[in-house]
C-alpha cells in the first residue's frame, strides 16, 4: 500500500497541521515541535498556514510519507531475523 494514500485517507486532507502529528509520528510534544519547525530542526519540511506568525504550522503528508518510508527501510536493512530453534 501507499503510505501517503493510507494518511490521506487517515487525516482526510494533504496537509496537517504538526500538532496533530508531532506525538505519534516525532514522538515530539507540540510545544517542541512548533519550537523544532521554526528552526528547521524536524526531519520534514514544516510551513505556516498563513502569513501570521500565529499561523498554523503544517506539513504535507508526501514529505511525512516519505520520511515513514525511510525509516521502514532503514529498519528492513537492521533487522536481523533469527529464527528460534524448534
């Protein structure tokens, strides 16, 4: 399955304002993400909703996608399988 489809489908929309994802999928607290996305310091591209400074941060579920995808490749290639012997 497609990653970016499956959050599309769970958030119902392409972009999600980081506070929505940033426990789950950053393991981030919102305060720490929204201080982590005015830095740069996420691992995606973060954007504001608006030209407020009190605008919405947001990111778009490709970049999450893509990054979800990473990670589950990296953990492909580190994972050691080692059957138990019957």
């Amino acid at each position: 399955m497609n990653t970016a489809f499956l959050l599309m489908a769970q958030f119902n929309k392409a972009v999600i304002p980081i506070t929505d994802i940033c426990d789950e999928y950053f393991g981030l607290s919102a305060s720490v993400a929204i201080r982590y996305a005015k830095s740069g310091k996420l691992p995606i591209p973060a954007f504001r909703a608006g030209q407020s400074n009190k605008s919405t941060w947001m990111i778009n579920v490709t970049d999450l996608a893509e990054y979800l995808d990473q990670l589950r490749d990296q953990a492909k290639k580190d994972h050691i399988f080692s059957p138990k012997a019957a």
